[in-house]
C-alpha cells in the first residue's frame, strides 16, 4: 500500500470509528509499527488527529482514560528515567527495536560511545556528534541489522549498559520477544553488559511471548505502567524500575 493511501485508509478508519489502534492499522495495512507511527505523526502535523498512547482519536476529541497521555510523553518519561541512569563515559548498546527517539538528544548532550544495530539511530547520533558504531548484517525493512555478522561484531565489545526491549511475557511472566535472532541479541547483549535495562511497555504487558530472552536475571525493567500490575504478571527475578 503507498504513502498516501495508507494515510487516507488511516483518516477513513479514524472518521469512521472516532480513534484507531496503531496495531489494528499495522495489521489492516501490512506495515511496520515503525511506518504507522511516522503515518500518525504526518498527520498529527497537519492537524488531522491527536496521537494517544496506542493509537489516535480525532481532533479535540477525550481520550480515555488508558490512552490519554500522548506517545510522545510516555516516551519522554521513559528516555528521562533511562539517561540518569547511563553514566558520562559509558560504552553503550542501543537495540534498534527499542522504542528510545526521546533519548538520543539526551545521549548527544553526554561523552558516550554508543553501538547499535538500528541505521536510523546510528544517523541521528552521528548528527549529534555522538560516538555510534554500526555492526555489518542483514537490514530489514525497519533498518534494523541482524544476523551472524552482527553477533559477530556486537562480541567485540564490553557494554557498560545495554537497552534492549521485550515483546511480551511468557506463560511464566518471563521477558520473551517472537523471534530467535532477537532472542539471540537479548543473550549476547546481557553477556556482555555490566546493566541491562529492558523497556516494557502496555503492549508487552498484554502480549504473548514465544521466546524466553535468556540471561537477564540481573536486568531492570524500565516501565511507566502501574507497579502493581506489572509485580502481577511479571516474574519476581526481575528488578522493576517503576517511572
């Protein structure tokens, strides 16, 4: 589906039903989480919606009480919580899955030398004047690098932090994501990190996970939802950093 049709199926759903779900729009449309957000984000300039946690409503419209804060902010919190949380000098990994746009900014104001298997993120940090280093691989669709050449490459380092992200929970409450590769990265980083910092959001909480992401007994996970909640669903070896 093209650029502006994809839009204007977006405007006709949102018209239709008064608020969209972003992975209701990715499934309907065939398209990456990653291209429905820079969908509603275009849109959002030019005043045709109001972007909500999980989605969008119309303009003007009250969101409820589960999607009222805006994207944007929640992951402003997020990126706020993480920064205090890397140290002026630090080696860093930066999973291009992770949802972290509010925290590059924040990474071109520290001395960091970053490696991240993302091409976007790696071009915005070189805007910045940030160190970033970019592993070899296979890149899909999303501009994310995956593969033996990345692992590869991702063994050279000693990370001081890793910021990885999980797709859901297993069915006994442990970090998962749905693919081997990630599950594989999520290894490999923890190995090779002193702290691991796992972002969970609404999304992971109310998803199934396939795989196990193995070795982060030691992680933080990073959240902004309610600590109860996630203390009821999630097992008890991880450290939760409530935002």
């Amino acid at each position: 589906m093209l650029t502006e049709e994809r839009r204007r199926f977006i405007l006709e759903k949102l018209n239709e039903k008064g608020s969209i779900d972003i992975h209701q729009i990715m499934k309907e449309t065939a398209t990456s989480e990653s291209t429905v957000r820079r969908d509603l984000s275009v849109l959002e300039k030019q005043d045709q919606l109001k972007r909500v946690f999980g989605g969008a409503v119309l303009p003007g419209q009250l969101a409820t009480t589960k999607t009222e804060v805006k994207v944007e902010e929640q992951e402003d919190r997020v990126a706020k919580a993480l920064i205090q949380a890397i140290p002026d000098g630090s080696r860093l990994f930066l999973d291009g899955r992770a949802p972290a746009k509010g925290l590059l900014p924040l990474l071109g104001q520290k001395n960091v030398l970053i490696v991240t298997n993302s091409i976007f993120y790696a071009a915005e940090l070189s805007r910045l004047n940030v160190d970033v280093f970019i592993p070899g691989g296979v890149i899909d669709r999303d501009g994310i690098l995956s593969g033996q050449e990345t692992a590869a490459y991702i063994r050279l380092f000693d990370f001081d932090v890793s910021v990885v992200a999980a797709d859901g929970l297993t069915t006994r409450g442990a970090l998962g994501v749905n693919h081997p590769g990630r599950a594989n990265l999520a290894q490999l980083v923890a190995e090779r990190s002193q702290e691991v910092m796992v972002l969970f959001n609404q999304k992971a909480s109310k998803q199934k996970a396939f795989m196990e992401m193995q070795g982060l007994e030691r992680a933080h996970v990073v959240t902004y939802l309610d600590e109860e909640s996630v203390r009821a669903c999630i097992s008890p070896i991880y450290r939760v950093m409530h935002i």
